[in-house]
C-alpha cells in the first residue's frame, strides 16, 4: 500500500515508531530529568554549562523528531482520511512551532545564566514562560491526538481499543493543559488532574509507537 507522493505505508509508519519510541527515551532525560536539575542546580549556584546544553540540545532534537512523526502520520492515515490526515500533520506541526518557541525561550533563559551575573529574576521569569508556552502548544498536541484517534477508528486494520485510548489522552492533554491556561487560579486542580491522568496519556503515545512499529509498518501484510 502506497499513498498519495509514493511513500510506503508501511515505511510511514517505521518512520513514526522510531520517531515517537527515540523522543520518549528525550522527554525523560529533558524534562524528566536535566530540567529540574539544571532549576535545582541554578537555584542552589552549583550550575554548570554542560547539563543545560545537553537539555537543549535533547529539546532540538524533539523539534525535529515531531515534525518527522506529523509528516509520517499524516502519510500513513492518508488513504484512510485524507481530509482528517491533513488536519491531523497539520495540527501536530503546530504544535511543533510552538514547541520551538518554548524551546527558543528556554535556550535564552540557560544563556542568561552564564553571561550575566545579576539575571536571576529575567532567568526564572524565562523558564517560567516556557512552561506556559509548551503548555499552550499540549493543548494543540490534544487536539491532534483526539483526530489520529478519530481516523484510526476508521480504519479496518487499528485496533479500537487503541483509537479510543489515544482520543481519551487528546482529551485529557487539552483539558489539563486548557485549565492551566483558563483557569490559572485552578492551578493545583489541574496539576493534580495531569497524575491521575498521566497513565492513560502515556499509554495512548507508548501504544501508538509500539503498534506503528510491529503491526503498522506490516500493514501489507495484514491487509
């Protein structure tokens, strides 16, 4: 099966599980790990260069794999929905400028750091906008969760467990990520909301990577 530019479905696929598996393996050391850190580091003056150039450069990566799983996806949904494939790679690379921009915020903030001695209020005001800037870019990621759902529900070869899963975490990123914009005062709700919600979010990506990768790129063969 071919789409609509030659690419094989089944490599579009391959392409979006290495993708979505390598920027699982990021976002832990990024976010998980090197940026709480390096705000830890910063705020104890036992900061050095090399973990916040390793976030960064974690974060670039992330960028670019995104943008890479939003083409991929979009081919590999093509001759299911051509329509909600478009809006759906659309959506995702949205939410990747966003994601630049939050990432650009925070390579500023870390420069800050090291060039300028009496920056403290600028740096923490910085990182504090990075996180309402990606923040802004997961409700977006939502949304464009809640369409690849909507068109795996439509196609014959995914299982529907699986679409259903993966529109539930679209939801739950929009809602969670919409309260921390909207309702800025509920603050503590929505945080408290993100770990009970955390399980079936994470599921829903581990599920769709690991599916693309042992079933969607031997789509041929299932079909």
């Amino acid at each position: 099966m071919t789409n609509y530019i030659g690419l094989k479905t089944e490599k579009a696929a391959e392409v979006a599980a290495a993708a979505l598996i390598a920027m699982t393996f990021l976002a832990i050391f990024a976010f998980g790990y090197a940026h709480n850190t390096v705000l830890e580091n910063y705020m104890n003056n036992t900061i050095h260069w090399q973990l916040p150039l390793l976030e960064i450069g974690a974060w670039c990566i992330i960028v670019v794999l995104d943008a890479l799983v939003a083409v991929a996806l979009c081919r590999f949904f093509h001759t299911v929905d051509q329509s909600l494939a478009y809006w759906l790679g659309g959506l995702r690379l949205l939410y990747t400028l966003v994601l630049a921009c939050a990432v650009a915020v925070l390579g500023h903030a870390y420069s800050l750091i090291f060039i300028s001695s009496d920056a403290s209020d600028r740096v923490l005001t910085q990182i504090a906008q990075f996180d309402r800037i990606w923040s802004i870019g997961l409700i977006i990621f939502g949304l464009h969760l809640i369409l690849v759902g909507r068109v795996a529900m439509k196609a014959a070869f995914f299982p529907k467990w699986l679409a259903y899963l993966i529109v539930i975490a679209g939801f739950c990123y929009a809602m969670v990520h919409g309260l921390h914009q909207l309702a800025p005062n509920f603050a503590m709700l929505a945080n408290q909301l993100e770990k009970i919600l955390s399980l079936p979010m994470t599921a829903a990506e581990i599920g769709l990577a690991l599916w693309l990768w042992l079933k969607g790129r031997k789509i041929n063969s299932v079909n």
